[in-house]
C-alpha cells in the first residue's frame, strides 16, 4: 500500500466512514505498523478533528487557535 493510499484510508477511518474500495483494516493496519510517517499523519489529522470539533462547537481551547488560524488565511 502507498502512503497516498493510506492516509487515504486513514482519514475514511477518522469520520468513521467506509474505507476505500480494494483497501481492508487489516492492510492499513499493517502499511501503519510499518510507516511511522503515516502514524505521525493519522495523529496529527485526529488532533486537527478535535480541534475543529471544539471550534464548532465554540469551546474555548484557551490556545488562541482561532486568532491565529485567521491572521493565517488573510
């Protein structure tokens, strides 16, 4: 499995939704045991989920995320 491929899977696996057609848990679960990189993504893509779920649902993270996210875009 290519990384693309994975992370892919990864992020079908964080919404909770039905990986990709031909991949199976089994085989993301291997290429991850294997990649440290796609478990640093997979991990930094769960954190930026909580992160836009506590922005939705307007809890204050007390980090400044918001103020620092639109200084960013412009």
């Amino acid at each position: 499995m290519h990384c693309s491929q994975a992370r892919t899977a990864i992020s079908a696996r964080i919404d909770r939704e039905e990986l990709p057609p031909g991949t199976t848990g089994a085989a993301l679960d291997a290429h991850l045991r294997g990649c440290a990189e796609c478990r640093r993504w997979g991990e930094r893509a769960l954190r930026l989920k909580a992160l836009a779920r506590q922005l939705d649902t307007g809890l204050d993270t007390g980090s400044g995320i918001g103020t620092e996210v639109g200084t960013d875009i412009g």
